[in-house]
C-alpha cells in the first residue's frame, strides 16, 4: 500500500510541471503482485522527498520517472511532455538532454578521471553541452570545488577516490550542464552526518540556481525537511 502525503500539490497548467504521474504501477517479472504508487504532480523547481522502508518500491519508482522502466499501468509526464509511449532510444535521448541522475551504486566509469567522468553528460548530450557554463570543463572544476573534492584529484581515476568523494563525483556529473530534473537514489548513505548535511544543502541550492527540481529517495526521515514535499511508500501486505 502506497500513500501520499498532503503536502503534495497539483497545478492544472502542465508546462509548470516536472512531474505528473497517473494510476502509476509496475510488476517486476515473476512477482504476483505489482507495486501501485500514487499520483505525483511536482511543479518546476520544486523539490521532492520520498522515503518507504526495503521493498516499498522506492528505486522502483525512480527508475520509472528516470525512463529506465516502462509502466505496466498508469502514465509519466516529464516537463510537459508524456514519455509513456516512448520507445527505448527516444528515453535515453531525453534522459540525456534533461535529466541528472544519481544512482545508488554511482555507476562512475571506472577508466576515466574525476574531471572525465562529471563532464561525461556534456559528451552525451549537444543540449547539456551547450548549457554547461562557461564550457564544461570550468563548470565541472567549479562543481567538484564546491563539492569539496581537492584538485589533487580531478585528474586521478576516480576508482582511486574514497566511496564519499566517489558520491560526491556522481552528484556533480548529475548536476553539470543544468538539468531540470535531478534524480537521486540515496545518494547520502555513504557520509557522515555532517557531510550529509552539507552534501544535502549544496545539492539543492545548486539545483535552484539551475532552476532544477530534486526527486531525492532515502530511508531517511530526518532529511525530509529540506525538502517542498514528502511521499511516503509502505510495504504490500
């Protein structure tokens, strides 16, 4: 069972919104039952907090607003635009061009350097290319400055990086070239409180200056106040 927490708001003028979505389900192969998640309406901007225990569905749920699942129920509206039908190339394109996502195993290229692996989405996509300010390099020095990775680093293969710094990598390669969207699946379970904190804090106001909405999942409720609004997943009977 899924539920949704009134904090969640609705706008009738979807080029406002990042996010809707509608009568969303998803049945893994071989399961009986398919997980149901509530309609979602996120505006532009703003920032969104999900949380459930193991088995709620949480990545789940990511991987169908990320595109790398198609629904077997419901429909996904990206920035207005309604990526249900489309097929597996047309995804990957818009997830190139819009979205930055942090996975929760990283899924850093192993062969790259620091700097190779954040300006990776800017080889990927013309869109983000363009939009990376000055140019990429600079955009992705000044990312992992701000990120507290030393410069010692930036030309070291990443694999030689602690797994903090290593998150921290993802997040600036997930922030890099101004994505509207930023997904993140638990991307602060390798730090510290303090860094945590701090990783949180960084992650949102650069996602504002970019004008980006967060979708942030974690098991953890203490982090749910830095955020506009908050979806709650339970487990299925």
């Amino acid at each position: 069972m899924t539920k949704q927490t009134p904090t969640q708001t609705r706008s009738s003028a979807s080029n406002l919104q990042a996010v809707t979505t509608s009568e969303l389900g998803y049945r893994w192969p071989d399961s009986k039952a398919a997980l149901q998640f509530p309609d979602i309406t996120l505006e532009r901007g703003e920032h969104l907090f999900i949380k459930g225990p193991s088995g709620s569905g949480k990545s789940t749920l990511l991987g169908l607003l990320a595109g790398m699942l198609r629904p077997t129920s419901g429909t996904v509206s990206l920035l207005g635009e309604d990526i249900t039908p489309f097929t597996n190339g047309q995804r990957d394109r818009f997830r190139a061009d819009h979205m930055g996502v942090i996975f929760q195993q990283f899924n850093l290229v192993p062969y790259l350097t620091t700097l190779a692996n954040v300006t990776l989405p800017c080889r990927l996509s013309p869109k983000r290319h363009q939009l990376a300010k000055p140019e990429p390099l600079q955009e992705a020095a000044a990312l992992l400055a701000e990120l507290a990775i030393p410069q010692s680093h930036w030309h070291q293969p990443v694999t030689r990086l602690s797994v903090g710094q290593q998150q921290r990598v993802a997040a600036a390669r997930a922030l890099i070239g101004h994505p509207e969207l930023i997904l993140a699946d638990e991307p602060t379970s390798a730090l510290d409180t303090d860094n945590r904190d701090r990783f949180i804090e960084l992650l949102l106001t650069l996602g504002q200056k970019a004008g980006s909405s967060v979708i942030f999942v974690s098991h953890d409720q203490s982090l749910a106040t830095h955020f506009d609004h908050e979806l709650i997943l339970e487990t299925h009977p």
